[in-house]
C-alpha cells in the first residue's frame, strides 16, 4: 500500500496545475518564473533571429552551385582553338573518380569518419569538441563540408577564431549538403584544398609531390598528402620529411580506427621513411603566351567593371587569333631568329669578316667558333658597362667593395660572364599581323621564346623604325597634293635647327647628284630625298598624319630626324600605321577580342573595332603603289626573291643606325604583317652591314610568315590593292640605289642580263650588261671566281635567288627542296 501512496505523493508534487496554483498564490516565486520564461524566450528569439540574419548574408544556395563548377577563364582563338587559361594557383580540376581511393579513405577516416551520417555539421563531434576544449585537450569539429565552406568562402566566413565565424560556416555547410550530394561535396573539396607552392586540389598536389596523377596515388602517398592538411607548412613533406612522416602514420592509424585499412598493413609500414620531392610543374604556354598577357590585362579590368572575375567565372574569351596564322607566325620567328643568331654568333666571333649570303652558310661555321669572342674581347668598356647594371655589381658595391674591385670579382665569376653574355647576345624578334578591313589582330609572337624572355617586342618594347616610317613622311606629302612623280635633287642637304645646330643627312653610297622622284625616293629609301620632302610637308603635318594612322601612344619629337625614324615606336603601332594605309586610309583600331561568352555559352559582350577616315583614299591608293616599287625593285625585293611570293604585296624595310634595328612590313589587301629583329640591349648590334639591315633579317621572317599563311588559303592571292589613276609619260632619270638596297659595299648595281645554274656543278653564273660576270656557289652563296673583268659588286640577294631557285633550292637557308 505504500508504493502506490507515495506515487501518488509524487504525482500532486509536480503537478502542474498544483505548481502552477503554488507559484500564483506565492507572489515571489510567480516573478522569479515570469523573469525566467522571459529570458529564455528573449534568448530563443535572439537566437532566431541571428540565425535568420547568418542566412541571408552567407553564400545562397546559387552562390554554392556557382562555385562547385567554378573555373578559370579560357582564351580560344577566333577559329575555336584553346590559346590560353587564367588561373590564379596551380589546378586541375578532376572527378572524384579520377582519385585514388586510398586518399578518398585516408581523408575520411581522417578528418570526418561520420562524413556520410550527418547533414553538414556533425553535433556529435561539435559537442565532444566543445567538452574536450573545456577540459584543456584543444580539439577541432569541423566537418568536411565545414571545411569546404571555409575553404570557398573565407571572406564571408571569416578568418578569426570565433563564435560568429563558426555559426556562419555551419549555416553556409547546411546550405551545401542542401545543394550538393556526398560525392559531389567531396570532389570540389578535393579539388579547392591548398597544398603549397601555389598549388591547388588533390591532382596538382600529386604531380608537384609525386610527378604522378591523384588516380595513382599509393597508400602512403595518400596519406602523406592528406596529413597536410592539418599543418601545410608545419608538414610539408619536402622542407620536414620526418614531422611529415609522424603525421601521415597518424593517418595510417585513423585508418586503422575506422575498418580502413587492415592492422597488419599499417605494421608494416609504420615508420616507412616520406618520399615526397618538389616537381615544379611548369605553367602551360599556350600558343599566344605573349598576346595571352597583353589580353589578360585588359580583361581584368574589363572583369571587374562588369562584376566577373577571370580566375573563377569561367569565362569563354573568343579573339582574333587565327591559331593557324599564329602557328606560322611562331615557326617563322623561331626559324628565321635562330637563323640570324648564328650569323651573329660567326660574324662577332673573330676579327676577319667574311660574309656569306645564305643562312645555311652560317649554321655550319657556328659549331666551329666561339660565339661573340671577338665583340667580347674588344668591347671592354661596354661589358664594364653590361656588369655595373646587373644586380650582383649592386650587391658587390653594398657590401663595401669599391668599383675596380667589384668588377674584378665579377669578371673572374665564371657563371656569371656566361648568364651574362648569353643574355645579352640572344637575338629577339617580335612580329604582328592584322586585317587591314577591320583591324583584327590575327597572329602575335612577342619573341623568340616566352620562357627566355617575357619582354613583348610587339605593344612593349619601343625601338627607332628607321625607314619604316618614310611611308608616313611621303603619305603626307601626297594629302598636301604633292604628286609622286614630283622631283628633287639627289644631293647633299643640310637643314638648320631650332638651337642653331645643323643637321645633315646622308646615305651610305652617297648621292648621285641628279633629280629623283619622289617616287623613287621611297623605293630606294633616300634619306635626302625624304629630309627634303619632310621640309616641304613641315613636322606638324607628319605627326598630325602619324597620329592619325595609328602611331598614337608613343612620343613622337617634332625634329627633322623623326622623317627618317628616330622617335621610338612599337612595332604593333607601325603594323597598325601601315594597316591604315592597306585599308585605303580607313583607320581601324586593333581588336583583339571578338566576344565574351559565360560559362553556359551565352554571349554577354561583343566587340568591333573604332573605325576612322585617317587620310584620303587617293593619297592611300597612291602610297600603296609607290610601295609596290619597294617589293619589286627596291629595298624589300628579297621577299618575292628569296621566298617566291606571287600576290599583290607592298611594303617598306627599315635600318637605324650602326645595324640597331632591323623592320620589315608587308601589306596585302587581306593581311598586313611586320616584324622587328635586334638585342634587347641597343649595344649589340648585327656585324655586317648586310646581315644588319631589315630588307636582309627582319624581311626573312615575315617572307617565311607569308610563304606558309598562303599556304592556309586565309590570303586570297589574287587580291589586288586598287590601282591609283593612269600617270602622264615621266622623263627617265638615273637613279642611285639607296643604303640598305643591296649588299655591301653599297655601289649602283648594274643590270643583270643573265643568270645561268648550272645544278650539277653546284654553281651559278650571273652575267651583268657592264661586262663583268660571277660564278656563285650555290650552297653558301659566296663567289667563286670573276670569269670576265669588271669591278663587279658583290652578289645581290636578288641574283642569288635566281641561282638558287633555278638549282632547286631554297633561297634563304639553301637547302634543297
């Protein structure tokens, strides 16, 4: 009878209708409760509301799926060809069944073994943490998902170790279990988690630690690389193979814990010493690495004004590259500049000069000798130079040595002379083509090779045009009515400046005395001609006309020399310039860009290029044919000689002074093309007088260029420039061929009457109308004897390339075809 009184004791005790009557008729206890329910309720809807503002100022759920698929933009070219990515680190995104097992196994049993029981936060573990931090044993309860929502979203999240943080990655991890399956979470964990040296995601971490693909991961390489996360830096397996090695075994032994992996395997390899090395994975070129970087710039910004970002959007960037024009592009400058480079390497190795006319010549002297023995013995005061602007003189000077002995030191540096020489002997090219009817950029090579040098010889480097820009001087003169066929005195002239100084410009073979057009004054490339022409015209016209071509970022020195090419350009605003002049005067501004698409292949810009008149379409027509005189007679004949290009071309070379510089620009009604060739230090020059003018370097790399791009079918050739109106009969007159015409020694070349190969002999005979003929070599192009009198010159690079081609081979390198 007890037992069941005192239940029923119990009952009426707690009550709630007799505690609720006990506290009402007690007036203290009743304020106590209503406090108490007050404050609980005020802490519940505090926490609701909280939560309710973490949701909306955490990643949306669109944020989330936005991320998951988050890649780097992609440059194509205008025919669909990947030229370029931009990414910020080092990844390679994969699927998650592109990764080992053992790692999948490793991280799990490691970092959350309830991985696939909870919804996000695992309030199992989060409590346990919380008890054991109390209790002094710091221990972390982040979940995987936690983990990716921090790795994702560090700003939203935020950095510092506190409550708010913590809330804010546990709502956004309840966000992404909503979006995203188990798998799914795991993949773009793997492929978002850092792993030093500027790497990202479990593959790139494989190839840098291992030279090997996640897929093919062991089980200690697995657990080596999953131990990392814990510590980067404080485990990194390269820098502390052995605190690496102790933490991967704790990896091996959470396997162990959780059926992973059997007991006896982890005995076994307990203590197996970390194998891990540095690979350096080098970043991918791409076709266009030079054009990639000019982009690049202009499209961050570009991002950043419209809220996309490069590196994470996905954007799909169409330009104007045409992969198999820059494909040919590339060839010709890397044939072509090696070319060269031998001829500089033999021509700067000893005292005698001797010049040979074909580049074949030259790669086989080069294995003899010692590359720029010569110019570095005899150059002292320049190589002193060369040494005080490196940084190890700079150093050498800090640390209390005075100038003789810093030198001294540095020059008897072995390694250093070497980096040195080589860095400053290393011949560079640069070369861009455009369409002339838009302004399209279609092939860019800023140099020789973007993994020596990164400098970009195209929009970058600004080097004197030298008689690339006479074009600019005559086009002014036809806009002020002057005609082509107006004449001047082929004679010395002399010009007074502004402080009084007196500047007079010369050509190298001097000046025949007689009249010449100014036709022929562009063809043969008179630098008196043009002084006199330029003061007619007067500066302010030409810069105003120069501008207005395209030559619009550069300064330009409104002094008498500009005519001739002294005031530094780019070579992409002479090739713009000329492009101007190809397109009947219609000035269109490069584009490098077509459209911009998203990742879902909608189009969200579109682009075209500013277009202008810039000058008259009967002053262009007229400039055009004028420099089709320098193509088929003049200065840049070598281009049909040497490389048997048949279209409707014109252009103009150009050469600074001491063989500085070398140009060389084409025009064709589809495509205008230009290339620089020279070292990147002003110092170093070509030897030869020959080898270092643009209608004899510079023109064999766009010659090569045009050789291969008809070969695409992307130049029609039969395009025709349109042709200016018919011209009344010209009295004739003997004209002087200009400096950079011919070979050297620079004389008037006579006629040719005949020029006879004879392939078996390997010889060729060139009989001149003077009398005087030539026996050449046809492997090297050198003379081999004079078989009649004469005071001939030498060979001209147009009769060697009809000896050359009339034995079947190639006029520029020599080699049969």
């Amino acid at each position: 009878m007890d037992q069941p009184h005192s239940r029923w004791q119990f009952a009426q005790r707690f009550n709630p209708a007799v505690l609720i009557a006990r506290v009402v008729s007690n007036p203290r206890a009743a304020r106590i409760l209503t406090i108490t329910v007050l404050v609980i309720g005020g802490l519940i809807l505090l926490f609701v509301g909280y939560i309710g503002y973490l949701i909306p100022s955490t990643p949306s759920i669109d944020d989330l799926r936005e991320v998951r698929t988050a890649r780097p933009s992609t440059l194509i070219s205008a025919d669909g060809k990947p030229l370029a990515s931009f990414r910020q680190t080092q990844q390679e995104r994969i699927e998650l069944k592109n990764i080992s097992p053992l790692a999948i196994k490793a991280l799990i049993a490691t970092e959350d073994r309830r991985f696939y029981a909870h919804h996000g936060v695992d309030f199992v573990r989060t409590l346990s943490a919380v008890f054991k931090t109390v209790g002094g044993d710091t221990q972390g309860g982040s979940t995987l998902t936690q983990q990716l929502a921090r790795n994702l979203y560090p700003e939203e999240i935020g950095r510092s170790r506190s409550l708010d943080r913590k809330m804010r990655e546990m709502v956004t991890a309840l966000k992404i279990e909503r979006a995203y399956s188990k798998d799914q979470i795991l993949e773009t964990y793997f492929n978002s988690v850092p792993f030093l040296y500027n790497v990202t995601g479990i593959e790139m971490a494989a190839r840098t630690y291992y030279d090997k693909s996640a897929a093919q991961l062991d089980l200690l390489e697995s657990a080596t690389l999953i131990g990392m996360l814990k510590g980067t830096s404080y485990y990194n397996p390269v820098v502390s193979p052995e605190r690496a090695q102790k933490r991967r075994d704790v990896v091996l032994g959470q396997m162990v814990k959780y059926a992973a992996l059997p007991p006896a395997t982890y005995a076994a390899l307990r203590g197996t010493p970390v194998t891990a090395r540095l690979y350096r994975q080098p970043d991918p070129l791409g076709a266009a690495p030079h054009f990639a970087a000019h982009v690049r710039k202009w499209l961050i910004e570009w991002a950043d004004q419209n809220g996309y970002d490069i590196y994470a959007d996905g954007l799909v960037v169409q330009t104007t590259i045409d992969q198999r024009l820059q494909e040919a592009a590339t060839q010709a400058v890397e044939r072509q500049a090696q070319a060269l480079q031998n001829i500089a390497n033999v021509e700067w190795s000893e005292k005698p000069l001797r010049v040979q006319y074909v580049t074949a010549a030259y790669e086989a002297l080069q294995k003899k000798v010692e590359p720029f023995k010569y110019f570095w013995s005899t150059s002292g005061d320049t190589v002193d130079a060369f040494i005080r602007e490196t940084p190890e003189y700079k150093q050498a000077r800090d640390g209390g040595a005075d100038e003789p002995a810093a030198l001294a030191k540095l020059k008897t540096d072995v390694d250093f002379i070497a980096r040195l020489r080589a860095a400053k002997t290393r011949l560079e090219s640069g070369f861009v083509a455009i369409d002339p009817t838009n302004g399209e950029v279609r092939a860019w090579v800023g140099s020789r090779d973007f993994k020596h040098d990164q400098f970009d010889h195209v929009a970058a480097a600004e080097r004197q045009p030298g008689s690339t820009f006479k074009p600019i001087v005559y086009g002014a003169a036809l806009e002020q009515g002057l005609s082509p066929d107006r004449t001047y005195q082929d004679s010395a002239v002399e010009i007074r400046m502004g402080d009084g100084a007196v500047w007079r410009p010369t050509d190298m073979n001097g000046n025949s005395g007689k009249p010449m057009s100014l036709r022929d004054g562009l063809v043969y490339s008179k630098n008196t001609i043009t002084a006199q022409v330029m003061q007619d015209v007067g500066l302010p016209g030409i810069v105003k006309l120069a501008r207005s071509v395209g030559i619009d970022r550069s300064k330009l020195d409104p002094v008498p020399s500009l005519a001739l090419g002294t005031s530094p350009v780019t070579l992409l605003e002479m090739v713009s310039a000329y492009s101007t002049i190809a397109s009947e005067g219609a000035y269109h501004k490069p584009v490098f860009i077509k459209r911009i698409s998203d990742r879902n292949g909608r189009v969200i810009a579109e682009f075209t290029t500013e277009t202008r008149r810039a000058m008259s379409a009967e002053s262009s027509i007229q400039l055009i044919d004028m420099m089709r005189g320098v193509v088929n007679k003049g200065t840049g004949q070598a281009v049909k000689t040497r490389f048997g290009i048949v279209a409707d071309i014109a252009g103009k070379t150009g050469t600074t002074q001491n063989n500085t510089d070398g140009w060389f620009i084409l025009m064709h009604p589809n495509l205008v093309a230009g290339a620089w060739v020279g070292f990147n230090d002003a110092r170093v020059t070509m030897r030869s007088s020959y080898w270092g003018q643009g209608g004899h370097n510079a023109i064999l790399v766009v010659g090569d260029f045009f050789r291969d791009a008809l070969k695409t079918k992307l130049i029609d050739v039969k395009a025709q420039f349109p042709k200016p109106p018919p011209r009344a009969p010209q009295p004739v007159y003997v004209t002087t061929p200009p400096e950079d015409w011919m070979n050297q020694p620079e004389g008037e070349q006579p006629a040719v009457i005949e020029v006879q190969s004879q392939p078996r002999s390997g010889t060729g005979i060139i009989v001149r109308e003077d009398g005087s003929s030539l026996v050449i070599d046809g492997a090297t192009g050198s003379e081999v004897s004079r078989r009649t009198g004469g005071e001939a010159p030498a060979v001209s690079a147009d009769e060697l390339g009809q000896v050359m081609s009339g034995m079947g081979r190639d006029p520029v390198t020599g080699a049969a075809k």
